[in-house]
C-alpha cells in the first residue's frame, strides 16, 4: 500500500481523539459559503486535495502556536503555512463569518483579525511576505461573569464575524483570523494562538489600501500584558496584544 494511503486514516483517528480546539472549515459572506482548508489534506498526494481559499498549515494535531515562537513565521498564518489557491468574494463593508469545527469552553481568549494586502496573487506568497493591520477584536464580554468573545464563539454554532473596513481599496487580501486561548496565560509560554488564514478578493469602491502593516513576527511577545494574561483572578478589563486597530478605511 501506498505510504499515503496509511497516514490519512491514521490522522483522522488522530483528529478524533483531539479534536478540542478545531479549525475554520470556511467562510459565510453574503450567504456564500466559501471553504477553508482542513489540515488533514497537508499530505495528501500533490493535486489531491481541494483547492479553496483557505492556507494549508502543519497543524494536523489541530493545535497552536506558543509564546515561544511568535518571533518565527509560524504565528503568521500557522505552522509552516502555505498560500490558499481560490479566494472568497467580499465587498468593502461585507461582513465575514468564521465557521470554527468546534471550540473548547475552557479556552478563554481574545479573537482579532487582521488584514494583509497582496498586491497581486495571494497564492503564491509566503506567510512572512505579509504584513497585518488589525481590523478588529474582541476579548471579554461581560468581566463580572468571565464572559469571553469565545464562549459566544461556541454559543453561535462556532461562529464570529469580522466587517471589512467599508472604504478598504478593492483587491486581493489575505485575512488572519486568530482566538488567543488564555487558560494557561497565567503562566510564560501558556498562551495558545490559533491564527487561521484565508484569501479574500475584495470588490467594491473603497480608496484605502493599507500601508502600515507589520510582520507576524512582530506582532506578539510572549510578555506583553494581553499574552502573559491571568484570567482566573477576576480582571476587569483586558490589555489587547498587537498593533491599534487600523482605522484608516473606516
Ligand atoms: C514551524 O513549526 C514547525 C512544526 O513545529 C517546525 O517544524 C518549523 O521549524 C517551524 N518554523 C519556523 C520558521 O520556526
Ligand atoms: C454567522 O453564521 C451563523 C450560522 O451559520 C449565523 O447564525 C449568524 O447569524 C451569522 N452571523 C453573521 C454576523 O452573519
Ligand atoms: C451550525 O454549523 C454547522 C456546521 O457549520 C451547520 O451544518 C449547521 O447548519 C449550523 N446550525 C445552525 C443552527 O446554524
């Protein structure tokens, strides 16, 4: 039997039994639904696997990005992440809705998105080439309760949404949507970012395209106040990690 043949059954075992922290399977924009990438096609046969707009990353364990590496080009768009074929269509001002797989109640954290312009064909850049602005984010809802943005993620079927800057030039872009699980943030290196990537062809006819994007690997530091993050001790409010959310197409 093929090599390949063995190792696609075994990680949906594996997936099974590990299944916790899911992935975005796509995309709803106007009603359409456009697909993401499942991490069990990353080593499927060349050409086998379905091409959608989703970046394909070595996250087979569906798993996260820690601290330690946020310095590397894995906190882009995940582990040794490669360019999503197609795009999803979306006007300036079009709302996105995120479908996660599934989500646990226990990973309590911040969601925040981002956009990265590709001035051309988003598939065949690299996950360092590009450079985020923040277009939004979301952390606690209700401090008193310990209400976070992701326990709505899993009371909306493990949805959330992010709206496109409503004057954003139109083009292609990539979108790094991203939960940061704090439930281990109490301790260094205890965070957990789970950045998903997906093209979007952007329509409409807005004039602002963005110019002061930064690198992934400058977006974090393992100590910066919303990463090294206890949630256990009643906080009231919650110090967002990264860059001020870019306003400029607003
Ligand atoms: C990204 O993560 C993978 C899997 O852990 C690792 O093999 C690779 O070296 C990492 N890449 C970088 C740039 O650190
Ligand atoms: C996102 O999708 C879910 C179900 O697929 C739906 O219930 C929800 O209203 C949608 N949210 C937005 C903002 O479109
Ligand atoms: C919840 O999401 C699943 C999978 O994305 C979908 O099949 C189902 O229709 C959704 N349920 C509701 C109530 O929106």
């Amino acid at each position: 039997m093929h090599s390949t043949t063995l190792i696609l059954p075994a990680l949906a075992l594996l997936l099974d039994t590990v299944s916790a922290h899911g992935f975005v399977t796509g995309v709803s924009i106007n009603s359409q639904w456009t697909a993401g990438s499942d991490p069990v096609w990353y080593y499927s046969p060349a050409g086998s696997a379905p091409v959608t707009a989703g970046w394909d990353s070595l996250n087979q364990d569906l798993g996260f990005v820690e601290p330690a590496s946020f310095g590397t080009s894995n906190i882009s768009c995940h582990k040794s992440a490669t360019a999503g074929k197609a795009y999803a269509n979306a006007n300036a001002g079009d709302t996105v809705n995120f479908s996660w797989s599934t989500w646990p109640d226990s990973h309590k954290g911040p969601i925040i998105n981002y956009i990265a312009p590709c001035d051309g064909d988003c598939s065949t850049l690299t996950s360092s080439s590009l450079r985020w602005s923040k277009i939004s984010q979301a952390g606690f809802v209700t401090p008193s309760t310990n209400t976070w943005v992701t326990d709505v993620l899993i009371q909306s079927n493990f949805t959330s949404s992010a709206t496109i800057p409503k004057n954003l030039a139109p083009g292609n872009y990539v979108v790094r949507h991203e939960i940061i699980a704090l439930h281990g943030g109490q301790n260094d290196n205890g965070a957990q970012a789970y950045p998903q990537c997906l093209n979007l062809k952007i329509g409409g006819s807005g004039t602002v395209k963005p110019t002061s994007g930064v690198a992934a690997t400058s977006l974090y530091t393992r100590t910066d106040p919303g990463i090294l993050f206890n949630l256990y001790v009643g906080a009231t409010s919650y110090p967002y990690p990264g860059p001020e959310i870019w306003t400029a197409a607003n």
